[in-house]
C-alpha cells in the first residue's frame, strides 16, 4: 500500500489535486477514519488551505510535518484508528479505543517526506503555467491597447486583465489628480455594482500609501480593511491586496490596484513577482498605445490641413476668379434683366465661396475631442483661422461668458466667429484680428446683452481707408 500510496502521488501535477490525494493516501495507509493537510504561510505559519478526507470523529491523533526543501509546506494529520475495539469517545484517550502504533508514524513520515517531493513537482509546474498565463495576458492586453481603443477602454482592459489573471474580486486603474492625490477612474469587477462604486474613489495627497506609490514602490496589504495605510472609503470591502504603480522611463502613469475580499486566499511572492512584472508591460503599453493615436491623430490632422490648402489655392481661387468675370460682364452689361442675373448669380458665387472659407476652417480644426465651454471653442475657432491667416487673432472675453451664453445661443455665435473670420481673410491687407465676446452689457430692461465683435486692419470695400469691424449680438437675449 505504501509502495502504490508513493507512485501515485506523483501522477498528476495539479497542486490541489496531488494535495487531496495525499491526505486521501494517508487515511487508507494508516487506516484512519479523518486525515487534513493544512498549508500555511512560509513567514508566519498562518493556516491558508485545507484538504480533508473521511468524517472528524475525534479520536487519537498523529501528525507528521510536510517539507518542501528547507520549507515547511503544512501538517499531514489523521485522526481515529479504525480497529476491531469499541468505538471512539468524541475526545479521543477512553479505554478499548483503537491507536495508532509506531509503524503508522513511519508510514505517515514516510509518505510525508515522498509528498514534499511531489509538491516541490507541483509547484514548480504550477508557476510556471501561472507564469505562461501572465505572459499571455500582457502580450493580450497590448494587442488590444494597440488595436485603436479609446484611452477609458483602455485602461478598462488592463483592470480587467489584471483581475482575472491575479483571481482577484476587482481590478482598478488609478491616474494622479491636480493636487497630488489619485483617483479611481476604470474598474472591474464580477458584480458591476461593487466596479462602479469604485469608480471616483480618492488617495488623497500625503497618504502613506500614495507616497510609497508616487516613489515608484509597489504596496502589498494583508488586509486593506484594517492596515492603517489605507484610508479610502471603499477600503472595508477587501482583504489581501497589491497596488502597483504603472511606470515607464521613470514617470509614474498610474496605479494598477488587484484586491480581494476579506478573508480571501493571500496572494504569494510568486504573486506578487509576476503581477508586479504585468504592471510594467502594462504601462508600457499604454505609453506605445498613446503614441500610436497621436500618430493617427497627426495624420489624419496632416490629411485635413492638406485638403484645406487644396481647396483655398483650388477651389476658391477659381470661384473667386469666376467671380470677378461675373463683375466685370455685369459692369459692361448696364441696367437690366440680364445685369440683374448676373448680379444675383454673383451674390450666390460669393455666398459659395464664403461657405466654403468656412469648411476650410473646420478642417484646420484639430481632430482631437471638442472642447465643452464656450471659450474653449471659440479658442479653438481662432486656432483654425490661425494657419490661414498667417497670425493668430487676439481672443478678448469680457464678463460671465459661459453662464450667459446658453445652448442654442452658442451654436449662433460661434457660426457668426466663423463667417466674420472668414471674411476678414478675403480682405486684402488683414494683418491683425481682434476678437472680443462681451457678455457685460444690458438692455433698458435689464436683460443681459451678448455681443462678438471682429475687428481686422484689412482694407475697405469702398477703398476708403483700413479697418474693419463686424458686431454680431443675440437677436432674442
């Protein structure tokens, strides 16, 4: 029995499938009714597995320890002898009860020492294939960061990655904040309830967990819930945890952060090596995938400026040329019906060409996402008409712009900023645009006036003299 217990202890390499057939081993060999293997922690000895087989009757006990190298693993135990005496008393020690004789300890040593062979066999196949699955999983999360997902999706994926592959409760991806603390802004979890209530959370500035982290310094906790380090709110939810810091060439991207609940299984050194190692591959990542899209963005910003000149030194040109024909036909045409058409259809010709300047505009705009507050936009106007130009006009906003001017006003005036630009850049001489939106000025009646005024040192249309000045103000506010 021994000789088939040692041979079959080493037929398969699943750490917790060779554990349960020790201790199941065991019970046969020594003929006992219960048998545990406990697995403890090498730094403190605490309790952090336990296989069992048959039913705890009490009984006499015999525990052998279960080495690997140097190392104490855990504590093969068997409990209550079968034998032909009177049962057991819970408790175990009452006369007649069964024991267990000299030759079942060196069985169980026996068997103990073959067993810490088999397990150093396990979990060395063990870290390796948990080592091929965080390969796998970081070269999976940099195919998909470079696939073109937008910055949140990405970092979604990595909280994600990082989650199932530690077998943790939830994942989490930190950014730092303006005042030096971070927050929380992509999370995942198995219940999207627990994710998103994560989502916002903040490491205010001074944490003793964020100055670990700021120096580039992984953080492991045993329990987030109860180490003095921790002060956010969600903290009481989890138990052993790893934060690591996403670093690439010396600057601190963010914080991947892996909990699990409390009184879940710890997480190892080999854990801790391989997540901390995910980290950096990570953040490495992210750094290829942020300057992929700004080289996307740049070429498709190089595509749009191409296409503007095109049309300016092409399209408009021609019409403009058209134009003048019309005005010289129309001239030497006199009064009548037929000046008439070729008036109107040269006010057309110039409603198009303006229409066009205007989509030439919109393409210098950069591709990048639309600013939300109205100075933001008409910034980002007057950045557009810069490249045609030649200068960038001078921006002026005078009083509460953006709670005086609401949506669909703003449309309005952002559109008259665009023609009066415009326009200003068919006149010939233009050196100099001023801007000024004015949200100070009342009505009689108290109302608040909005007021965009375009002023430009181009020459007049009557020849008279420089200057231009084009004032656009709500009509009904």
């Amino acid at each position: 029995m021994l000789l088939e217990s040692v041979l079959g202890i080493g037929t398969d390499l699943e750490l917790g499938v060779t554990l349960q057939y020790i201790v199941e081993a065991a019970v046969e060999l020594v003929g006992a009714v219960y048998g545990e293997l406990g697995v403890v922690q090498p730094e403190n000895a605490a309790l952090t597995e336990l296989f069992s087989a048959g039913a705890d009757e009490g009984g006499t006990t015999a525990e052998v320890p279960v080495r690997v190298a140097d190392e104490v693993f855990g504590t093969l135990r068997v409990r209550g002898k079968r034998g032909d005496g009177p049962p057991a008393a819970p408790g175990g020690g009452e006369a007649g009860e069964a024991r267990f004789a000299p030759q079942d300890l060196v069985l169980l040593h026996t068997l103990a020492a073959q067993a810490g062979i088999a397990i150093g066999n396990a979990r060395t196949y063990g870290r390796a294939r948990q080592r091929e699955r965080w390969i796998q999983g970081a070269a999976a999360v940099t195919t998909a960061l470079l696939t073109g997902e937008s910055a949140e999706d990405a970092l979604t994926t990595v909280a994600e990655s990082a989650r199932v592959l530690a077998d943790a409760d939830a994942g989490a991806v930190l950014l730092p904040t303006a005042d030096g603390g971070m927050r929380i802004v992509a999370a995942s979890a198995g219940d999207p309830v627990i994710a998103d209530g994560m989502i916002g959370t903040t490491i205010l500035p001074g944490s003793a967990v964020l100055e670990q982290l700021l120096g580039g310094e992984p953080v492991f906790l045993d329990d987030s819930a109860t180490d003095p380090r921790m002060t956010t709110a969600v903290r009481e939810r989890f138990g052993p945890s790893m934060m690591l810091p996403l670093q690439h060439g010396g600057r601190l991207i963010g914080t991947l952060t892996v909990p699990r609940t409390r009184g879940g299984r710890p997480y190892t050194p080999a854990d801790r090596l391989l997540a901390t190692q995910f980290a950096s591959q990570a953040a490495l990542a992210l750094v290829l995938a942020d300057a992929q899209h700004n080289r996307e963005r740049l070429a498709v910003f190089e595509d749009r400026d191409r296409i503007a000149r095109d049309l300016h030194d092409l399209v408009v040109q021609r019409l403009f040329a058209t134009e003048m024909m019309l005005e010289s036909t129309r001239r030497r045409a006199g009064a009548g019906e037929t000046a008439a058409l070729i008036g109107r259809a040269t006010d057309e010709l110039d409603s198009t060409i303006q229409e066009v300047r205007t989509a030439i505009f919109a393409l210098q705009q950069p591709p990048a996402e639309a600013p939300t507050s109205l100075r933001g936009r008409v910034l980002r106007e007057t950045d557009g008409a810069a490249a045609l130009l030649g200068f960038r006009p001078s921006v002026q906003f005078l009083g509460p712009v953006e709670s005086s001017v609401p949506e669909p006003l703003d449309a309005r005036l952002l559109s008259a900023l665009r023609g009066a630009l415009a326009a200003a850049h068919r006149r010939e001489g233009v050196s100099a645009v001023a801007v000024e939106v004015d949200a100070t000025g009342r009505l009689p009646d108290g109302r608040t006036v909005v007021r965009l005024v375009v002023r430009d040192d181009g020459a007049r249309e009557d020849g008279s003299g420089t200057g231009h000045t084009t004032t656009w103000q709500a009509p009904d506010h």
